[in-house]
C-alpha cells in the first residue's frame, strides 16, 4: 500500500467575487439538503493517550481490530513499525506512555477538548462532495497526534488530522522545531477543515497522476488553484485569508497589483518555464513572492491562477466541477478564460 502523507502548513484564504447581479447565479451555493452524509471523526488519540498504562497491551489488540489498516498507515508515519510484527506492541506502549507525548496531548486536549465543531465542517464539506460525485467514497476520518510530523495523512479512503498540528500560531513548540511565523500563523484550529479538504482533494486529482504533459509554471500554478477552486466548492463561506493563507493585508496587495503580476508573468515569458527553480520559487510556501515583492504573499501565482479558473467556469458555465478536475489542457483553461486584468 502506498502512503500518501500530505505534510502541510497550507495556504489558505479567498477572495470573495461579489455578484452585481439578482439574475447571476452563485457557483458556490448549491442545494445539498436531500444528500446524505454519516460522517464521524474518531479520535484515536484519546483511545490511546487515555488508556491506563496497564491496559495498554490490551488497548493495543482492541485498536489493530478496530482501525486496521488506518492504524498501519498511522504507525509506518510514527516509524513504529507494522502492528503485524511481533515487535510493534513494544514499540506502541513506548510511544503511548512517553511523558512528552503525555505533556503533548494535555496540550492537545486544551485546545482540542472535542472535534464537534471539525466534524460538523467536514460533514456539510462531504455533503457539497457527493453532491458533485456522487460516485465516490467517503474517507474514513480519524483524530491523532503525530508529534508534528504531519498535519494531514491520506491513504486510499482515508483522512487522519494531526491535532498537534493545529494548536495555534503561540503554540510554544513551534520555534522549537523550526517553523516560521508565516507557518506557525495557519497552524491553528481554523484551518484543520479547509486542509483536510485540500489534502484529500491532492491525492483524489494527484498532479503526478494527471496527463499535463511537461511540467511549467502554468500547469502547475493552474493545477493548485483547481485545488483550491474544489475546496471552496467544498467549504463555500470559507474565508478568504483562510483558503489562501493571506492576511487582509496580502490580499489587498494581491488585488491591487493583479495586472502587474499578469504583466510580469507574461512580458518575461515566465508561464511556460520549465525551470524546476523558478516554478518552486513561486508555488512552493514562502513568506512572500521575491519575483514581485516582499510585501506580496507566497504562492502568490497560485491566486493568480485561481482568478483564472474563476472567469474560466464563470465564461464556461456548461463545464461542472468534475469536468474541470479532470482537465489537463491548461492551454484551453487559459483560453476560454480571457483572461486580461487591468
């Protein structure tokens, strides 16, 4: 089984199109209420960090039965090992009576007390997903600790949140471990919902997995703003500084200088660079953008790309959502976009 561990301190936030017009339908607003959704989130944390160190070897057996290859998965992130072999149970009870990961989940539990309010997100998300697949399969969603390691794990029809991931941008041990401000900011409870969907959206349309040919900068600034475009789809009265990371701040920025990024991109001929460099620099998490500005986010082409998909689905309305999540010719999107900022 191939793991599919999605480590992310992700960008969040979105801007929000207002509609000048009574008779302009909303893309986002859509009648979920005859679909059906029985989602729960387990919280294998509190099963294993609740348990009385003797009972432990016990819980262990009643787990291996309970989540099977949800806590394999788990397991091979902590490096414990595969609860198949003879040596896993040791290694298990270790991790479980550790008093920093003890000290690390009353931490947990502070800010965490319960996952109500996360499960009510994730199952009106679930809802917005089988409305637009109806096909597909509801992961199987589980609460962990997984000492910083990963915020999200995905796996074939599962979702597991790291809680320690999500403890707040204060949280006293983020410096520790080397997260920066501008991570540690999108580190707190707000921000669990809309990672998971991203994250489950990643591996459903895996960009390794999809045909765009040579990888550039517009395809791969157009596949993360499908990324986004889908989770907004999910979560419809996200925030706009939580879909994309931003402060108001960099927002504004962004919208301020629309057409200048557009203009830089285009008169250096940037958008079908193959510089592995280059395409890194401006998709991959960052304080800010260096090819625009300090003062402009990271991932800042990622916005770009999502006003992009926008006007696309806007000028193309007979393209439903599933249809764009396939789409690999980014030339077409681009296209059928027009898209030209002032």
């Amino acid at each position: 089984m191939t793991i599919k561990a999605i480590v992310r301190t992700l960008t969040s936030g979105l801007l929000i199109i207002h509609v000048t017009t009574a008779c302009v339908r909303n893309p986002y607003e859509v009648n979920i209420s005859g679909i059906e959704c029985d989602l729960s989130v387990r919280n294998l944390a509190s099963e294993i960090f609740e348990t009385a160190p003797p009972d432990l070897s016990a819980m262990a057996d009643t787990l291996m039965q309970e989540y099977g290859r949800a806590l394999t998965t788990y397991s091979t992130v902590l490096g414990l090992g595969d609860p198949s072999d003879e040596k896993w149970k040791s290694a298990f009870i270790l991790f479980a009576t550790d008093l920093r990961n003890l000290a690390l989940w009353d931490d947990v539990k502070r800010v965490w007390p319960d996952t109500e309010r996360l499960e009510e997100g994730l199952e009106d998300a679930f809802r917005h997903y089988l409305y637009y697949f109806p096909e597909k399969t509801l992961p199987e969603v589980i609460a962990c600790i997984s000492v910083f390691n990963n915020s999200i794990i995905v796996d074939d029809s599962l979702l597991m949140i790291s809680l320690d991931r999500y403890l707040g941008s204060d949280s006293k041990y983020y410096p520790s471990l080397g997260i920066f401000d501008y991570q540690s900011r999108k580190m707190t409870p707000d921000y669990a919902l809309s990672d998971c969907i991203y994250a489950w959206g990643a591996t459903e349309w895996d960009y390794r997995e999809a045909d765009y040919g040579t990888k550039n900068l517009l395809n791969t600034m157009l596949h993360e703003a499908k990324l986004l475009y889908f989770t907004r789809r999910m979560i419809p009265h996200i925030a706009d500084t939580v879909l994309f990371g931003f402060t108001e701040r960099q927002l504004e920025f962004c919208t301020t200088n629309e057409g200048a990024f557009w203009e830089y991109l285009i008169s250096r001929d940037m958008l079908f660079s193959t510089d592995g460099f280059l395409i890194r620099k401006f998709t991959g998490e960052a304080p800010f953008t260096s090819y625009f500005s300090e003062e402009s986010p990271g991932r800042a082409v990622v916005w770009t790309g999502f006003r992009i998909i926008e006007r696309y689905m806007r000028n193309n309305p007979s393209v439903s959502l599933p249809d764009l999540m396939e789409m690999t010719d980014c030339q077409t999107i681009l296209t059928g976009a027009k898209y030209n900022p002032e």
